[in-house]
C-alpha cells in the first residue's frame, strides 16, 4: 500500500487550496506536501494539468464547541 497519492491542479489552484480541498485543513499538511512537491518550491498559483503528489493522511479529530454565552 502506497503512503501517497496524485492529484491533478485545477487552473489558479494553490498548495494550500489543495491541501484544503483534500484533507480538510492546511495547517501542518501544506508543508509535508510541499516536502514531496519540490518542483513546486517557486510556484504560487497553479497551472491546470499539475501532477501534485499528497501524503495519505489521517481523518483530522475535531473538538466540540462549547458556547458559554448568548
């Protein structure tokens, strides 16, 4: 089993847009995506076509809110 995956850029994509789409969120992922992506160190918005390579990540867990007050 692979520990990642392709995807392909959609035109004006960014990193983080993709990192958004897939897994949810951008904090942490979006510098393990850009470790596999080092053709991509210089390039801020995407071409379509772009054979991007993302890590299999965990489902992220998120915490209930708690509101105190109305």
């Amino acid at each position: 089993m692979s520990d990642t995956r392709q995807v392909i850029s959609k035109q004006g994509d960014t990193i983080d847009m993709i990192c958004q789409r897939y897994f949810g969120y951008t904090s942490a992922i979006t510098e393990q995506v850009m470790a596999l992506n080092p053709h991509l160190k210089n390039t801020a918005v995407l071409e379509s076509g772009v054979t991007i390579v993302l890590p299999i990540a965990k489902p992220v867990q998120t915490l209930s809110i708690i509101q105190l007050w109305d």
